[in-house]
C-alpha cells in the first residue's frame, strides 16, 4: 500500500539537516540554474541562443467531453419486446423516444429500500437541471422485476418522482426477461427461509433514442449534474447531425 500524503512517515524532520543549510542548499541550486539558463543582469543572454517555441494552436470549437455514462458500441437495439403500460392499461410501452427526443429507462421496484429511490430522486434532480425545452422531450419510464407486487403500486410511486413517468411491468416472465436482456438488465426474485421475499437488481439507468437504441448507460451513483450534461451534449449532437 503506498504512503498517505498525511503520513508523518512523509512530512518527518529526520533528515539531519539544519534549516540553515537547507536553505543555503536551496539557494545553490537557484544560482546553478540561473547559470544554465545564461541570464544576466542587463537581461542579455550569456549563453547559447535558443530557439522560441511557437505557441500552441488553439481553435474556438471546445473539444468533446466524454460522456459520464457508459457508451456500447455498437448501440443496443432495445425495441424490440414491449411491456403493457401499468399507468395507461390496455397500452403497451414500447422502448423508443418519441421523434427528436429520448426515453430513460430504469428497472426496479417500489419496496427497494436505497438503490431505486436513490436513483428516481437523482433523476427527478436531473430533469430539473435542463432546460425546459430539453426537459419536455425526455420521457420517464420505470418497469418492475417484481411485477406480482408491484403492479398496481407502480404508477403512484413512480409519479410520486416524476409527475408524467410511465409505470410498465408484466407478470409474464418471459416477456420480461425478453424486455430487459438487450438492456444487460440482470434481476432475481427469491424467497428466503422465513417466507420474506428478496429482490436483487442491477442500478443502472438507461437513455434510448427515437430509433430504439440504447445510446447512454449511467451506473448508480452518477450525479445529476452529470446525467444532465449528457442529455444536454447529445440532444446538440442531434442538432449537428
């Protein structure tokens, strides 16, 4: 393991010298590398010429930030099994932002008690951060693992973060699973030895573009600063293309 910068192991006096030679010995080495440069005291040059060096190019178009979120390349198609709306029944929520605009995806469920709250919060914070234009074209979705008991709880607690996010979930297994895999969504529900019932799930968020592909994945955790910048660079991306 390497030293701490606070370690006393670092910052000790055990040198054996005095402060006085210290900076005597400083004070030689400033001299010496006076002499090295040839500068003299009517600011002339006493040593050898030296070439100037050009100054870097500089351009007025910013280099592009590296998104915070996770890039596959090539992007994942993710529209192709839908999920029946819980918010808007007898509809099917289908995986592709509407013309111009995205769809961010989690899956989750309500009895979580850190990571989907967490990241629901994080993500209300985020919308709120753009522009309302931008805000207006992003869509929110939150589809259920734990469909048998959440599907009629869903709706309110999504909402309950963001005012017009759709609820999807599917008591059909394979439906979901279907949903979920080109997402890289993983998820178990089990029930222990006292009859409790134990969900584990992946806490990534996700962002979809209107041709249904997975363009951006943020871990848990990513600030909404962050998420915000994203949707900001590639919404001027589109503008571009």
């Amino acid at each position: 393991m390497g030293e701490r910068l606070d370690d006393p192991r670092v910052h000790g006096t055990g040198t054996g010298l005095s402060a006085r030679a210290v900076a005597l010995a400083a004070l030689a080495v400033i001299a010496a590398v006076i002499a090295l440069l040839g500068c003299g005291s009517d600011g002339g040059s006493t040593g050898a010429a030296t070439t100037p060096v050009a100054a870097p190019e500089t351009s007025d178009v910013p280099a592009e930030r590296a998104l915070a979120g996770i890039v596959r390349d090539p992007a994942p198609v993710v529209d192709a099994t839908t999920v029946p709306s819980l918010t808007n029944p007898s509809t099917d929520v289908v995986f592709r932002a509407e013309p111009g605009g995205f769809e961010a995806v989690y899956f989750g469920y309500t009895n979580c008690p850190d990571v989907c709250p967490t990241t629901m919060a994080d993500w209300a914070v985020t919308l709120r951060r753009l522009p309302e234009d931008l805000a207006s074209q992003v869509r929110t979705v939150m589809v259920t693992v734990d469909p048998d008991r959440d599907n009629e709880l869903l709706p309110g607690y999504v909402e309950s973060f963001v005012a017009d996010a759709e609820a999807a979930g599917t008591t059909d297994a394979d439906r979901l699973a279907a949903a979920a895999e080109p997402f890289g969504v993983s998820y178990d529900v089990t029930t222990n030895d006292e009859g409790d019932i134990e969900v584990s799930h992946s806490g990534f968020l996700y962002l979809v573009d209107d041709q249904g592909h997975l363009v951006v994945t943020w871990p848990f955790g990513t600030s909404s600063s962050e998420m915000a910048a994203d949707i900001e660079q590639l919404f001027a991306a589109q503008e571009r293309a």
